[in-house]
C-alpha cells in the first residue's frame, strides 16, 4: 500500500474515536466501575482471550457498555459542548458499530473491502491516518480478521480500534474461527442484519414448540440411549413437517425434485444430510432456494450417551439442554424437610459451577422447590465460605439472581446453538465437515525402505 491522502471526515473521525478512548480510560466512578464489570464478564465467557482480543475490550466497551442507562458515548457527548453538528452527527452513528469476522476481499490504495462473515454483507473501509494505513498494509486477499467497524459517510465504514489478525483460514479452520466468534461474540451475531438474527431467535422458538408437540412436556427423562434414538426420531418428525410446508412431494427423489425446482440435485443432496435424512437417491429435500436459514442438526452429547439417566429440557429462549446431573438434583430437593448430607452439598456445588447447569435451569428449579433449593443452596454457600454474605434461611426475599452471578451465570441467554444459521455459514460447515472427512480417509504413506532388503 502506498501513502496517499486521507479524506478529512475518517481523518476527523480517527481522532474523536482516541478521545472517546481516552475518556473511558481515565473515567472514575460509575464509569470506571461498570467498564471493569464489563471486561469481567468478558473474560468469563472467553478466558483464553488473547492479548488483541482483550485491546478490543475498552473499545467494544464504548459501544456496548452501559452506565445508569447511559451508553459510553452518551457520556461523552454531555461533557463535550463544543463539538461541531458534523462531529455529533458522526458520534451518534457510531452506535451501529459492530465487531465482525472479516475477510480482506480486495485492497485499495485508501482502504480495503471486507466481507462480513456471520452475513455475507460487504462493506468498504476506508483508512483513517498513515498508522492504521501502515498497520493494514501487511494484510492480503483472502485474509481473515476480527475488527469492529463504525459507520462514517455513505457506504464508507472504518476501523477505528486494534484488530486481531487470523490470516488466511482454509474452511476447516474457518469454519472453527466461525463457531468460536459465536461463542465469544454472542452480540455481535448478525449485528448488521436484523433480519438474520430475528429469525435466527423464531427458530429457537419453533424449535420449542415442536419439542413439547412431539415429546408432550418440555422435560423428558431417559437413558441417554434413548434418548438419542428419541431426539433422532423428532428431528425426523420436525423434517417431515417442514417438508409438508413446504409443499414438497416425500414420495418423489432429490433428482425428481431438483429438476422441478430448478436447482441442482447437489444441493438437495447437502440439505437432506443437514436435515438428518439418507443421503441416497430416494432421500427427500427441500425444493426451493432452500431458503436464508438453515436449521442445524441437534445431537445428544457423546459423553452422556451411555449415562443412566439424562433430562432433555427445553425453552423458547434459552433453546435445549442434555443434562446428565438434573435428575440427582431433583431428587435431593423433593423431600421438604431437605436433610442434606455433606456429599449432596457438594454435588450442588458442582451442579453451580456446571456452565450446562444455566440460569434457565435454577429459575426452574426454584419455581418447583423454591423452599427446598434457598436451604439448599444457603448451606451450600455456608460449606463453601464460613463468611458467606447470603443471610441464613429462610428470607422472605430470597434472590436467586446473585447466586447466579456469583457463579459466573449470565442473567439473559445468548443465541442457542440449535438456532438456524444463514445459507452461507451452512455450506461452509458442510464444506468444512467434508474436507475433513476426505483428509481422514486418505491411507496413510507407507514409510519408504532403507538399508539392507530395500528394493532398487
């Protein structure tokens, strides 16, 4: 890249975003307070956040952090009344800022055009100064970044904050850099189209009410053999019901289907093998453009398979959960006079700081025992810490939520992993899964002979 000149807008904007920054930094009291319970919370969800990611914490704090209902730029805005209309126009779009997975589509001598990963949208950025031009400069085609981009002038965005660079991924790793932005960036999904992430959130709905139609209760406890021959037999009920809605002939064959539709058969061949059905000539798909979201396959964990007993729970938000230990819980908290011996203190213990043992979960449970589960979870607390700040029981206003929180639960759930995901994002897994397949079933090279007995 060579130097060249800057537009004055994105130079302008370069230098308020630093003093945003700034700001945030040295802030003190209630602002420097929920920037640390920010970055906390953070941590919690992703631990192993290396150093970039965790240089993008303050500035992802600005766009989505809250103070007494006030946002960092908000803040900032109050304390600064001699900012031009232009300057307040330019701060008040950045709230539409977001962090994306972001792959380098081409380069310009001014900036770059990126794609967003999680929505296939495109967007051209440009550079703000000769540093983040420099900083940008060793950055190919086809390389992959994770970067929060702010909207500027027209189509023009820019990247005012630290980046963190993951180079060129093939579509296995890609694909992994994908599930993992999911997990780290729960917010950040589909942030640029409203569109995607509403109906990524219905299907989890869909999916619930499918669940309790089929299964009659949304709790069902089992083997976990059984239970993975029941979850394989409602997926095969829920395809069967998407395909009758869809108007699609069971009795017709991929070929069939895709000459009526007008698609290739190749198609309906990766979508019937997401949707669980027999990939073979006979196997029935979907026969449209199959749509913007696709529905993921849902499978039981492989450790609980063999489990003696495992309850599948479900919930229009907070999606579906194998959980091997809710049964024993439940058992422990049945009888009222709730006499609990030291090892059932301490297998509550473990049941807390279980991350499959959500929120969702102990809001039910105290819904079923509230009395049993505040003593419960009281002497839990008092085995763990003879100082424990929670009164003994029992308390009139008893709050689950501190608990929770105390043990690093989120109060409001993130998008379940069974929501359905864009086309896109679906034939880069398929394509991913693939690959691998195809790199595992390579015979492995036979190691060449040397010495005495090798053949000329």
């Amino acid at each position: 890249m060579t130097e060249t000149m800057f537009d004055p807008i994105f130079a302008r904007a370069g230098v308020l975003w630093t003093e945003i920054i700034e700001f945030i930094q040295i802030a003190e009291g209630s602002v420097a307070v929920a920037l640390e319970s920010y970055i906390a919370r953070q941590l919690i969800r992703n631990p192993q956040m290396d150093s970039g990611q965790r240089k993008l914490l303050v500035h992802r704090f600005a766009i989505e952090g809250e103070i007494d209902s006030k946002t960092p730029l908000e803040l900032f805005l109050a304390i600064q009344p001699d900012l031009t209309t232009a300057d307040l126009q330019l701060i008040g779009s950045w709230c539409k800022s977001f962090v994306g997975l972001l792959s380098i589509v081409q380069i310009f001598p001014n900036g770059l055009e990126v794609m967003n990963w999680l929505t296939a949208k495109h967007y051209r950025i440009q550079f703000t100064d000769a540093s983040s031009q420099t900083a940008m400069s060793r950055l190919k085609v086809g390389d992959v970044i994770i970067a929060q981009i702010s909207p500027i002038i027209d189509i023009d965005w820019a990247i005012l904050t630290p980046w963190v660079a993951l180079g060129r991924l093939g579509r296995p790793k890609l694909a992994v850099a994908v599930g993992a932005f999911r997990q780290n960036y729960p917010h950040s999904l589909y942030s640029d189209a409203p569109e995607l992430l509403a109906a990524s959130w219905e299907s989890v709905v869909v999916y619930h009410d499918r669940f309790v139609e089929f299964f009659g209760t949304d709790e069902l406890t089992l083997t976990g053999k059984e239970l993975e021959t029941r979850i394989g037999e409602f997926q095969t009920w829920m395809v069967a019901r998407q395909l009758d809605a869809a108007g699609i002939d069971q009795s017709k064959s991929i070929d069939e289907l895709a000459l009526a539709a007008g698609v290739e058969a190749d198609d309906l061949h990766a979508l019937t093998t997401t949707l669980g059905l027999s990939d073979s000539s006979t196997a029935q798909g979907q026969a449209t453009a199959i749509g913007k979201m696709i529905s993921p396959k849902v499978e039981l964990p492989s450790q609980l398979k063999s489990a003696a007993a495992v309850t599948a729970l479900s919930h229009p938000h907070w999606g579906q959960m194998f959980l091997a230990d809710y049964p024993r819980l439940k058992t422990l908290l049945a009888p009222v006079d709730n006499q609990l011996l030291p090892t059932d203190l301490k297998f509550i213990h473990k049941c807390l700081a279980d991350p499959q043992m959500n929120t969702f979960v102990w809001r039910r449970l105290a819904t079923q025992f509230p009395q049993q589960l505040e003593i419960a979870l009281h002497q839990t607390l008092e085995l763990l810490d003879s100082n424990s700040p929670f009164p003994p029981p029992p308390s009139p206003r008893f709050n689950l939520d501190p608990i929770l929180t105390k043990f690093n639960k989120f109060l409001e759930p993130d998008l379940p992993d069974l929501a359905s995901v864009p086309l896109h994002l679906h034939e880069l897994f398929q394509a991913a899964v693939l690959e691998v397949s195809k790199e595992k079933a390579k015979p492995k090279s036979q190691p060449k002979k040397s010495g005495f007995g090798a053949k000329s």
